[in-house]
C-alpha cells in the first residue's frame, strides 16, 4: 500500500514539477528528491547498456600510423620483417619465466618473435603480415626494455667530484676523530665503511648504460646539458659556489645506519635547479627512471655497501651502524666550500689514476 501511494504521488508531481526544484516526498521516514526526465527521455529509445570495448585494429595496413624511423622490409608470402638489437641483459625480461612473456607477445600482436639464446648476442626479429602487427609488438618489446631497465644494477652516474684539498684534509681529520675519539669501539664502525678522501661527489642521478649505444647517448645528453641548462643559468647568475658542512642521515633512527653524508649548501639555489633539470633530462630521453621529486644532493661520507659483500652475506641482514655520537659531535663540522667547475659521467667500480671514478666523460665550466 506504501509504494502505491508513493508511486502515485510521482506520477502526479511530475507533470508540474520544475527541475530545478525537485519535489521532496517522504516515504516512511525516507526523503525522496525527483527531477522530471519524462522531456529528457522524449523521443529517445533506449535499450539495455552495453560497454564499449575498444580493440586495436592490428590487421589495419596503415603505414602511415607507423613510426617512419623503424624500418620493416617485405619478405616471400606476403609477409613482413622487422630486426633491431636489444642488449642481451634484457632477453630474459623479454622471453620470461618459460617463454611465457615472449609467446603472448606474440600471439597478442599475431607476429611471430625471434630472440637470441641467453647468453649471446644478436637482433631480435620479428615477422608479420603487416606493419601495424610489427609495430605493436615493438612497441611493446620497448615497454618491456624501459621497465625492467630498473631492475638492473645501476653502471654509471651523473656526479660533481669534489677535489678541493680543503674538502679531503677536514674530511680525514673527521674520520681519524671517528675511528680514534668519538666513533672508537661503537658498535659497527670501522675505517672500511668510510668513503675514500679521493672519491668525495655529490651525486645527481644513477644511470644504467649496458652498451656503447647507451653510452654514447649519455655522452650526448651530458653535452646538451651544458649548453642548454648549466651555462644559461651559471651567465645569468655567476659561479656556484657550494659549501660542505654539518652531517645527516638516511633514515630516522641514528642506532641503525646504513648511510651517513654531509650536506651541501648553496644558497642561490642554481646548484639544485641544475641538478634537478639534469636529471629530469636524462628520464625524459629514456636514460634513467624518475626516482625522486628531485635531487637529494649529498655527499656521502659513510655507507655500509662499501664494506665487501661477504659480511652482508654472512649476517644474512642489512649491515647498519651506531652514529648517535658521530650526529652529537659533528652536527655542525665544516668541511670545506668549492666551486662548479666540472660534472663528470662516472663508471661505478672502476677508478682512474687520480684515485676517483673513471669518466665516461666529463664537462668543464669557467668559473671566473
């Protein structure tokens, strides 16, 4: 009896009803708003709803929804052939666990995928009956390489080595304090865990580079960025100076550390704005994966990773540090200024005669 009434309470109102000021009805202790949508619906059939579901047109032979740089010959049989090297790091990632990645690649994109054996090197090739085919399934090889690139080991970075012997003299003198006063017999600090005086950087972003291609478009990034963004900015606002003092850390409790570094001012700001436009250019070309907002500039003075492997491994945990008295005794020590005269492509694991990272490559600036 309720819905009765109410269904006739609708029907009446509807015909008078303004639709900016719908009718409220209560129906046992329940308030109703209705808007008229009998001149909405007039005129309109209207059936069940259906999803539209979008599928690719990969029969399609539209050449010219193709990527022109990518080439693709005509084999025998109506059919297609595309080739390009991908560096053998990225095979497995590619073919999967079983070859499963790489069969539904290839029945997603109907071609067929040739990838060399692991181990070895060579072109992957893909055939089809079309363009369009080919493209898609390189396009999602590419996908494939720019995601698991982060799942490899980091080879390169961009860094500002720090040379100044005013740096390296107070930086020994703060590690003699540690190892003979106020670091002396706490728990997991030793000479091995400090940087080496010599290899003193800020570092600005990691890269992965696996072949003399990813190289040479690092190199090329590296140049570009000097011209486009640290020269502009170093004319318009002169020489950068940075100054080194005071010490943080790389989580919140100073009883378990993994990582100590010195901080870096520079209080124009260019320094950062530098760094973050650099590192925002190499994610943009592909050279590396975004990982912060922006660039934490540090420069490292302690880290558990430099003890040897064998010592994580044997512990079966992360390898931390006690530096509550390093924080204490040190919040403030003053290691030195300098100024941007150089930024330097850096190899990890490898170091030069000077004692520092061997470079790839490196970029000078005047700084008078």
């Amino acid at each position: 009896m309720v819905i009765m009434n109410f269904l006739k309470i609708v029907t009446f109102n509807f015909a008078n009803m303004d639709i900016l000021k719908p009718e409220l009805v209560w129906v046992e202790q329940q308030c109703y708003r209705f808007c008229d949508k009998i001149s909405w619906s007039h005129g309109k059939e209207l059936g069940s709803y259906v999803e539209e579901i979008y599928e690719p047109d990969y029969g399609s032979n539209d050449e010219e929804s193709c990527d022109a740089s990518i080439e693709i010959v005509p084999m025998n049989g109506n059919r297609y052939k595309h080739s390009f090297y991908v560096n053998n790091n990225f095979y497995r990632f590619i073919i999967g666990a079983k070859g499963a990645t790489l069969k539904r690649l290839a029945s997603d994109t109907r071609t067929q995928i040739q990838v060399p054996k692991l181990g070895q090197n060579g072109d992957i090739v893909i055939t089809g009956y079309n363009h369009r085919d080919i493209m898609a399934a390189r396009n999602r090889i590419d996908m494939l390489i720019e995601t698991s690139r982060s799942k490899l080991a980091f080879t390169h970075f961009i860094c500002i080595p720090c040379m100044s012997d005013e740096i390296r003299e107070n930086f020994k003198k703060f590690m003699e304090d540690i190892l003979k006063t106020n670091g002396s017999g706490v728990r997991g600090i030793s000479e091995d865990i400090f940087q080496k005086p010599e290899k003193l950087h800020l570092t600005i972003i990691m890269l992965v580079l696996l072949d003399e291609e990813d190289r040479k478009k690092a190199i090329e990034a590296l140049e570009t960025c000097k011209y486009d963004i640290i020269e502009p900015i170093m004319k318009k606002h002169g020489p950068i100076t940075v100054e080194f003092r005071g010490l943080e850390i790389m989580n919140d409790d100073p009883n378990e550390v993994s990582v100590l570094y010195i901080q870096a001012h520079d209080p124009s700001g260019c320094l950062q704005k530098i760094a973050n436009q650099i590192a925002d250019y190499f994610v943009d070309n592909g050279l590396t994966r975004k990982q912060y907002d922006k660039v934490k500039l540090h420069m490292t003075a302690m880290n558990t990773k430099f003890l040897q492997k064998e010592v994580e491994e044997y512990n079966k945990k992360k390898v931390t540090f006690d530096a509550t008295n390093i924080l204490k005794f040190h919040e403030k020590t003053f290691f030195g200024k300098m100024s941007l005269s150089a930024i330097h492509l850096s190899q990890r694991h490898n170091k030069s005669k000077d004692g520092f990272y061997e470079a790839t490559a490196k970029i000078e600036f005047v700084t008078t």
